[in-house]
C-alpha cells in the first residue's frame, strides 16, 4: 500500500483540463484549482458518508484519492452508499466501490486501501489530507494527534440519523489566502484630493463596498500616475469614498482610473482534536437551537463511551437505551475540565439521538459529505474559510410532529420483519413511513448538477420505489464536458446523449426497484398536453432543478394551481438556497422576486465604457451583429421572400426595417469575400474601422480638452478619455482578432478556413488601409437620454405614412428595396451560433480581442480570456461539493412533505455559502391573507366550479352561492362577459350558450381534448352594488 502511494507522489501532474474544470475554476480560481490537482487525500469509511465525499473530491480534480475500509458491505449499507448492491455484500468495501469511483474522473488516481490506521501506516504514507468517517474515538485521537504534530490537515466527518458532525485541524499555522471567495471589488474613480488626506471619490450611484483597514491598488489613474500598481491601506469615512494617506507628494488627479481591492492572507491557527474536545469551537449554523451544538458534542463523544460500556451502540427507539445513553453524556458534562460545557442540556435531544443515531440517512450524508468535501478543498488549496473547529447539524423536524409533544415517552415506529436496502433509513422513521416513501411520486425538473444528485438521493430514499410510485425526470439538455465535473451521473461515453435518460438509465443500477420516467420535453406552456392535469394530479411533490428564473416561475404557477408542494433550489458557486413552498402554509416562489441585474445604459456601451465589464458587452453585441443576425435574417429571405417581407413589414418601424434590408444587402453584397485573402482584408478594416477611426471621430467631436456648456471637463468622473489604436501585426492581440475575425467570415460563406498565423499576418501587411477623414456633423450622444429621445424620433419616422399604404403594397415596396433572388439563389451562407465551450470556433477568440482592444482603447484593465469567456457566455459558477449538499437539505425537506406536516416552523428555508462558511435557516414565509366580504383568501384559493354551465347559469350559480354579481368574466386576453359587449348583435345568444362554447367562438379554436378546465378572471361586485377589489381566479372545469 505504502508503496504504491509513494509511487504515485512522484507522478508529473498533467495540465488542468480547463474544458472539463471550467466552472470549477470560475469558483476556486487557476492557482487553487492547480493546488488541489497536486493533493494526496485519503478517505476512510467507505459507507454512504464517506464514498458522497470521495465522490465529490474525486469530481474536483484532486491528485490522488485513496479510499479506505477495513470492513465487509452489510445490508444497511445500502440505504445510502449508491455504488453497492445486494450481491456485494460481505465483500472489501472500499474494493467494491473503487471501480465506480475510478470512472469518475480520469485525471485523478483513486486506489483502495483496507489496511489499519496505525502509526505505522500513518509514518509511511505521504498524505496531504486525512478524512475520517465512521472512526471510533479513539481511532479519531490517534490519527489527530498524530496530524496535528506533523502539520497533516485533519477532516473528521459523521452522520447519525438526522444528526451530522464535522471537524477540520488545519495546523497551527494555516493560511486563508481569500476568506470570502468573492471577486475583488473594482470601482470606477471619479476624482482623487491632492491633500494629507488623500480623499478616492467614486461613483453615487452605488455603495463601493470596501472595508475599513483592507488594501487597494490603482489602475489607469491618469495625473497622479504614482497610485498606479500600488497599494495603500485604506480608511472608511463613507459608502462612497476612501482615503489613501498622503497625496500630496504625487501629481493632479487628472481623470480616469479604477481602485481595485488587493486581497491579502490571513493565517489562523487550530487545535488538535484532543483539546478541542474538551474546550470547542463550534459553529452555530441554526439559530433557532442555539443550545444544540454543546448538546451533540456531548451525544457524538458519548457513543463511543456508550459502545465501551454496552459492547454495542444503543437500540433503535430503545427507551432504556436513551436513559443510559443520557447519563453518559451528563456525566461527559459536568466532567468538562473546569465547568460543564452546556448549561441547557437538552434531555428530549439526547435521547433522540440515542434512538436514531444506528440510522443512515443519504440526504444527511448529502449534506454533511457535501461540506466535509470542500473543506477539503480549502485544507489544499487556502481558498476560502475553513471551519473552526467543530460544525454541527441536524434535522430532528423530518420526524414525526407528534414526536416534539411534552411527553418523555416517544411511541417506538414498528420496523420490517426483515432486512430490506432500506433497513438504515427504516431505523429512524420506521416501516410504515417507508412504504409512503415507496409509494409517493415526484416530478424532478431538470437533470442537470442538481438533479443528478436529486435523483440519486431519492434511489437512496426509496422514492417512486414501488409499482404505485413514480419519478418522472425531464430535461432538454444533451450532455456536453463541461457537464461532468459536476453531473456524476454522466460519463465522457455519454457526452451528446440527453441527460434525462441517461440520468435514469444510471439511478436504475443504483436501485433496481426505482420506477424512474424520463422527458426531453421542457416544462413550458407550449407542452401542457404532455404536463396535463392528469400529471399533475397523480404527483405529491416537485422538485425543481433549473438555472433560470422564467422556467422557475412557471413551474411554480404550475403547483400552484394544482396545489402541489414544491422544493427550489439554486447554487452559485460556493453560495446555495433552499425554497420550501407548502400549499395554504406558504408563500409560493413568486411572491417576492430578487431585484432585476443591472443593465449597462447603451451610450456608456457604445461611446463611454469605463470597465472591463462594458467593452464584453459590447463585444458580444459586436459579434451577433456581425456574425450572427444579419446573416439569420439573410438566410431567411433567401428561403422565402415573401414571408420574410411580410413578417418585415409588420410591426416594424421605417428605421428598424431599414436597419434589416441594410443587413441582408451586406451578406448578399457585390463585395461579400470570395476567397479567405478578401476574408484578411476584411478583417483588417474592420480592425481599422472599430479601433481607431470610430475612436478618432470621437476625439474630433469631443477632443481631450472639451468643455461642456457649464464649464466643466467633458472628460471626467465616468467618463474616460480614448485614444486610438493603430494596428500593429507584432502585436498579439491585435493578430488574435485578424486571424479569429478572418475565420468568423470564412465560416458564413463557406471559404475554407486558415488558421496559419505566420501566413494571416504576412498577408495583413500587404493591404492598404486608407488615412482617416473626419466627418463634421456626425452626431455622437453625450448620454442615455439623448439616446434613446433619437432612436425613438427614428422608430416613429415615416410609422404614419406607413400605416396608410396596404399589406401588399408594404410587402412590394420592401421587396424592391431587397437583393433579386435569381442574384442570390446560389450564395450559400451560414450564421455562427453563440457557443462558449468551442475553443475552435473563434467564438470567445474574437470577443476577446475586441473586449481587450475596446478596453485598451479606454485604458481599461484588461482581462484574461477565462473570465472573458465567463462573462460573455453568462456562465454560472459552479462546484460539485455546493451541488450535493443543496439537494440533500431539499431531500429534507421531502421527508417532512411526506410526513405531511402541517406547522410552519417544521420546514426550512435555507441560504449558505461554503466559502464563509455561513449557514442560515428560516421559517418559510406564510402566503399574504387578502378578504372579500368575510372570506379571507390566499394565493392558493380559488373558486373550483365543476361541469360545464351556460352563461346564465354561471352568472346565476355566483349571486346564488357567493352573493357576487359578475362584471366581467375573462380568460387570458379573451373577455368571455360584459354587459356592454352584450349589446353587440354578434354576443345575442351567449347567455344561452355554454361558457366552453363562447371561449372557443370568441378565439376561433378549438379546445384541445387534454384541457379540461379553464383559468377565468372575474371583476364584480356585492349584491348592493359596491365594487369588490380582489377575488380568487376561477378554475372551470368543463369535462
């Protein structure tokens, strides 16, 4: 053993594989991400606690892995350790699970081990970090004593039923090299004082978010060019200013420059395990059971002095058990050093735990293996803030709510007869609470990170696990790389398959028993004949599993209307959140929205950017306008003209279809590239045309010294005096963007590609570029309303002429504007689809070198091609250790709704961030109580009316049952009732008729045979005549 870890030390790292890695680095960073591909670290106990925590360092990239166990599979086993089955029992357990762990990632060396932890093992094994799952006490001294003295780090990681434990021993001397895991603060300087106290003035419009006695540095300060890559400690006087000390030995602020926040170490220092026993740190992460972590560290320790003295650990629901179990651990108590470590022990606690600890729970080790992994990760790397020292969780509101009645007796849950695969999970809640698990259906939404994990923790759980059962998973995403550093499900052989039937196909071998359905279909309004009310209504619960906010509020509507409880969860990074929304207990997801991104205004994107932020933006836009709309919009005038003059003409104004034909009359244009030289040429005065002569005019309309009409500098606070770039070919950036804009034109026309840069750039310097002229009139907006007072000048141009010509003779008159189709039919173009994990496509390439030349421009810092990437593709950070521990606390929080719990207080909202570490839990928030005449109503009422009336009779059943005259009746757009439309000659009849019938006359549709209700709308008022304000929706159920 000892010799094949050494031989494995000696192994040459490869280089990070940033197509597989790359949203992990956006999370951890290059140089951390490097540190944790060099780690050595040894995992053992090789149950569900500790194969979830391989599994996610194994996912993250480390060097080497060694799993560890000494012992056999056993049954129990099986309710949370996803890579054993039946016919392993009685095998090596960490030989059975490392053939399944090995597949995960091919660039990290995961080799098994069933030797004793001793001295000697401990001596002759070059391990960088130790993790303990499952060890005995002593076993957990001896390897902590022996980590801390030979500065080893040290994870000790349990779970006990709905309890969980974890230490982390760093060393005496550990260094956090970011504590926060947040990017620098960058802020944009408006002006610096020339005084001993130098004042950094930066933008109103936002707090600068810097903290007292941090450290900065300055970039393209322009005057006081001292500052610049230098770094001062700051002070705070207010949200939008710092002082830097001194500033009157450097020169005038002139304008421009940003302050940038320079992270720096910070070391603390850990105790070993041995003392932290006795005196511990302990990080509260539920405020709401401030007492619980002195309680469980008296319970976790207590066990193993329980086991010494019953030669077993105590009875599942076993009350004579608890009762001994209780006086260890007040002995442990009161016999604390000095004084007992907790005044509020807590007996209902403790005898809990007693009960249930011989319990495995795989959400718990979702949780706790999920945490323990990315301290981990901060234990090689120094990114983030490790815990200190103990952290402690439990999740006692799973069980039963009749179990926190005041009564010291709790009723024992009858258990199977015999062993099942869920006999682990049955010790905590009990055979009966098994077969609801079994029996129960659930709607995963998305297979992506979170729902892999998702649905490998209801294999575990027993979800949809009996024929009356069901998980139903959908997902339209296929498998790409990038996807399996974190969706463990997946495997390189599967990259273009679609990830719900994989994901399926792969739970299946996890627990044979799972009645799992799989949908390429999105959720959508568009496939409400396949998510139709008879789906809906068979489930008990959804869980969503989606990166976006518009599918969320959908999905949510959705189990609204059919009173259905759902779980959303989200991650960012290190930072996740937990949503619970329970029908008639809580508000639903869209009840309260987080407040809309920032957007960039146009004139700072196009004349004034001032980060780097800005000149991305604009060369994304840049890009689909060059590459992408113009030639979707000529592809499809060549496919069909008069539909595309058609589809032009309407709805559009005289400037905006203007700005198309202009579009179509470039792709198809007499001077369109013939061969990949015009490709070069193109490209160079493209090159020319952005970079210097757009500059240049710029200059000439507002010159350097420009004053505005009060007198003040043009060029100041936000705005950055440009200036222009003239083309270098020995200049990297500047080749970059030849060679990857060359390239992007070659692809639309079909040239065949060049990607020789030795030859683009001996051919770039034998073109001609005429000298800039510049142009008097040219209008240039100094700010965002001046913008947008002009595009809408332009929209509204020629709009009334426009609306008194015809459709044909709109059609007609566009279709002389446009290229003949006998000049265009045999141009074959194509448009370049945005895709930012290319790395052949010269996609980010080229948005690089323009966000980069833009940036150098306006003497913006630039930026690395990763985080240009970043930005441009609106990639979510993501890591696989926040991904397992979001789904187990959603799993949580499914126990309890098939509990069916019905207090507010027994579920969980939740918000962490693992970088912090911070752990915060809420009651769900209730739904907002609204009334009309003495009826109090939610969100979730609403009138259900079953069968099919006519309009009088509907009017009728409303005064006759709720004393409500109806004013207005509506569906969608479509106004079903007034009293006013009833007038017109076309509505004789419609009181006599049936409500479906008038829907379907008024949209000129017929109702599809899987809709069998109808969402109505009503405005009406009492039987007095007084207007009512608000009233629940009507569901009209018609068949």
């Amino acid at each position: 053993m000892s010799h094949t870890l050494q031989h494995q030390t000696s192994l040459l790292t490869p280089d990070i594989d940033e197509s597989l890695y790359s949203r992990q680095i956006y999370v951890m960073g290059k140089e951390a991400m490097n540190r944790l591909a060099h780690a050595h670290v040894l995992i053992s106990g090789m149950r569900g606690l500790g194969v979830e925590i391989a599994k996610n360092i194994i996912l993250g990239g480390a060097r080497t892995v060694v799993i560890h166990d000494c012992d056999k599979v056993q049954y129990e086993d099986l309710s949370s350790q996803y890579y054993f089955s039946e016919s392993d029992i009685g095998k090596n357990r960490a030989k059975v699970a490392v053939e399944k762990l090995s597949e995960l990632n091919s660039y990290v060396h995961v080799k098994h081990s069933s030797d004793m932890i001793n001295e000697t093992f401990l001596t002759t094994n070059k391990i960088n970090v130790y993790v303990l799952t499952d060890a005995k006490l002593d076993q957990q001294i001896l390897v902590g004593n022996y980590c801390h003295e030979h500065g080893i780090k040290l994870i000790i990681a349990n779970t006990k039923g709905l309890f969980g434990q974890i230490f982390c021993d760093f060393g005496e001397k550990f260094e956090v090299l970011d504590t926060n895991g947040e990017n620098p603060i960058t802020q944009v300087i408006t002006e610096i004082s020339h005084d001993d106290v130098g004042v950094v003035f930066m933008s109103m419009d936002a707090r600068h978010g810097f903290e007292d006695g941090s450290y900065v540095t300055f970039h393209g300060v322009q005057g006081m060019t001292e500052v610049n890559e230098h770094e001062f400690k700051i002070s705070v006087p207010s949200p939008f200013t710092i002082t830097i000390g001194d500033t009157r030995k450097f020169g005038i602020y002139e304008g421009g420059g940003t302050v940038i926040e320079v992270k720096k170490p910070h070391e603390i220092k850990f105790k070993s395990l041995a003392d932290s026993l006795i005196e511990p740190e302990l990080l509260l992460c539920d405020f709401s059971k401030m007492s619980m972590p002195s309680n469980l560290h008296l319970a976790f320790q207590a066990l193993s002095h329980f086991e010494e003295r019953y030669h077993a650990l105590p009875k599942p629901w076993d009350e004579s058990d608890a009762e001994k179990f209780y006086e260890i651990v007040e002995k442990l108590n009161i016999d604390n050093r000095d004084k007992p470590l907790t005044d509020e022990l807590n007996k209902h606690w403790i005898k809990l735990f007693s009960k249930i600890c011989t319990g495995d729970l795989c959400p718990m080790q979702a949780v706790i293996g999920g945490i323990a992994a990315q301290e981990v990760m901060k234990a090689v790397t120094g990114k983030f803030m490790p815990i200190r020292q103990f952290l402690y969780f439990d999740a006692i509101e799973c069980l039963p709510e009749n179990v926190f009645q005041p009564s010291d007796i709790i009723p024992k849950p009858r258990f199977a007869t015999k062993k099942t695969r869920y006999c682990s999970q049955e010790i905590v809640f009990g055979a009966d609470f098994q077969e609801k698990i079994c029996k129960s259906k659930y709607f995963v939404v998305g297979a992506g990170a979170i729902g892999c994990e998702m649905l490998k923790n209801f294999s575990m759980m027993g979800i949809g696990c009996d024929k009356e059962g069901g998980v139903y998973v959908t997902d339209m995403d296929s498998i790409e790389k990038s996807n399996l550093n974190r969706q463990f499900l997946f495997r390189s052989w599967n990259i273009g398959q679609m990830k719900s039937k994989v994901a399926a196909e792969t739970v299946k071998t996890m627990n044979p028993m799972m009645n799992i359905h799989a949908y390429i279909d999105g959720v959508l309004p568009e496939t409400e004949h396949i998510y139709d009310d008879k789906f809906f209504e068979r489930l008990d619960g959804v869980v969503n599993a989606l990166d976006n906010v518009k599918a969320r509020e959908y999905i949510d509507r959705r189990c609204v209307y059919y009173g259905k409880p759902l779980v959303d969860s989200g991650t960012l990074g290190t930072k996740a959140s937990v949503q619970v929304v329970v029908p008639y207990l809580t508000e639903s997801y869209s009840s309260t929205r987080d407040p809309p991104d920032p957007s960039i205004p146009m004139c700072l994107l196009h004349n004034f950017p001032n980060m780097i932020e800005h000149t991305i933006q604009w060369a994304r836009d840049n890009f689909a306008g060059l590459f992408t709309i113009p030639v979707q919009q000529a592809d499809e005038y060549q496919r069909d003209q008069k539909e595309f003059a058609h589809r032009t003409s309407k709805n559009l104004s005289d400037y905006d279809r203007t700005e198309i034909i202009e579009n179509v009359k470039r792709i198809f244009g007499s001077d369109r590239p013939k061969d990949f030289l015009d490709c070069i040429k193109w490209s160079r005065n493209l090159f020319q045309q952005l970079f210097h002569n757009t500059i240049a005019q710029l200059l000439y309309n507002f010159p350097r010294n420009h004053k505005t009409t009060t007198g003040e500098r043009f060029w100041s606070g936000n705005k950055r005096c440009p200036h222009v770039i003239n083309f270098d070919v020995h200049n990297k950036i500047h080749l970059d963007f030849i060679v990857a804009a060359s390239n992007l034109l070659a692809h639309i026309y079909f040239i065949d590609q060049i990607r020789d840069r030795q030859y683009i750039a001996e051919q770039v310097l034998k073109i001609k570029i005429p000298e800039f002229q510049p142009k008097s009139g040219v209008q240039i907006f100094e700010n965002e309303e001046q913008l947008k007072t002009d595009m809408e000048k332009k929209r509204r141009k020629n709009s009334i002429v426009e609306d008194d010509k015809t459709e044909d003779e709109k059609i007609n008159k566009l279709l002389n504007r446009l290229p003949k189709y006998d000049d265009i039919h045999n141009i074959n173009i194509r448009a370049h689809e945005f895709e930012k994990d290319d790395d052949t496509n010269f996609h980010i390439d080229y948005i690089a070198a323009t966000a980069n030349l833009r940036a150098e421009n306006y003497e913006i810092q630039s930026a690395d091609r990763s985080k240009i990437k970043r930005i441009a593709g609106n990639i979510i950070p993501a890591i696989a250790t926040t991904t397992a521990m979001v789904t187990g606390l959603v799993c949580l929080e499914v126990y309890k709704f098939i509990q069916g719990h019905k207090n507010l207080e027994s579920y969980k909202n939740a918000f962490v961030n693992l970088a912090l570490p911070f752990f915060g839990f809420s009651e769900p928030v209730p739904p907002r109580k609204q009334t009309y005449l003495d009826h109090e109503f939610t969100l979730w009422d609403r009138f259900d009316i079953q069968g099919d009336m006519t309009l009088e009779q509907f009017l009728e059943y409303f005064k006759n049952e709720h004393k409500l005259v109806v004013t207005m009746l509506s569906t969608g757009l479509t106004v079903l009732y007034s009293p006013h439309f009833m007038k017109q000659p076309s509505r004789a009849g419609d009181m006599k008729r049936k409500v479906s019938e008038i829907y379907e006359t008024l949209t000129n549709t017929k109702i599809p045979s899987h809709v069998r209700s109808l969402i109505l709308d009503f405005t009406c008022e009492d039987l007095e005549g007084n207007d009512i304000d608000d009233v629940p929706y009507i569901r009209y159920t018609f068949r």
